[in-house]
C-alpha cells in the first residue's frame, strides 16, 4: 500500500519528495501539486481527527472534485470538500469539524397531520358518492350481462 502524502499545520509534506510547500506562502505550488495529486492525509489543527481527501472526476467530461473521508465507529462519512482552488487551510479544517458532526438523518416526528377536519369529511363524503355511483353502475352491468345471457 503506498504512503500519502500528509497536509498538517499548513504544510505539506509529499510522500515522495523532502520538499515542504507552505500552503498560505506557496499557493500556486500547492495548486500545481494538487493538479496531479489523487488523495492525502489531511491531520487538523484542531485535535479533530485525521481524514483522507481523494479528488474524484466529474461526471461528463467536467472538473475533478475533491472529498473528505472519515471512519468512525463502522461508517464511512463523505463531505465534498471543492474543486483546487477551494482547498485551503481554512476549508480543510471546516471539513474536519463537518465529518466530526456529520448532519443526522431526517427521522419521521410524531406531529399531528397540517389536513384540515372539514377537508377529511368533505373527502369522506364524496368516496361515499363515488362508492354510490360505483355499485350502481355494476348493478347496471349485471342486469345488462343477464339480458346477453338470456
């Protein structure tokens, strides 16, 4: 399994070179960097833990975007992240703090239905005249079919 690279405290350390980039101080080699890069190990700054950014292509031919990866506790949390240019100290440390508290899932509540009374009962009427005119019509019919028959 191949190292990554890791980004921390602003500065970026390749897996594959002694080089350090500064991200704030060297912005336009951490973009080229980040141009032929897949994925690094982002470690905040703020004792959250560490996540995995991957850049994933677009669909259609459209620009790379990058996510931030985290495990915790057997689930696997995604937050996009952005294109190059969106990935700054700043930005990346957001994402940490977004995977930490990842936005909960809608869960159904126990609130009374907004349905007006007086809408249910003008409903309930008209099924009862809508079921009326259904068991005539198949009255109708089989009087009809006995007539065929006979």
């Amino acid at each position: 399994m191949s190292k990554l690279s890791v980004v921390g405290e602003g500065l970026l350390s390749p897996h594959n070179s002694t080089s350090i980039i500064e991200i704030n101080k060297q912005w336009e080699k951490w973009q080229r960097w980040l141009l032929t890069a897949q994925s690094f190990r982002y470690v905040p700054n703020n004792n959250e833990p560490p996540y995995t950014a991957r850049k994933e292509k677009g669909t259609k031919g459209q620009a790379s975007y990058w996510y931030g990866y985290r495990k915790q506790g057997g689930v696997l949390t995604k937050r996009y992240i952005g294109r190059c240019e969106d990935l700054s100290v700043t930005r990346l440390e957001e994402i940490a703090t977004t995977l930490s508290n990842p936005t909960p899932k809608k869960q159904v509540t126990g609130k009374k239905s907004v349905t007006k009374t007086s809408d249910v009962d003008q409903l309930k009427t008209e099924l009862a005249q809508l079921q009326n005119e259904l068991q005539k019509k198949e009255e109708q019919l089989t009087q009809a079919l006995g007539k065929l028959i006979a």
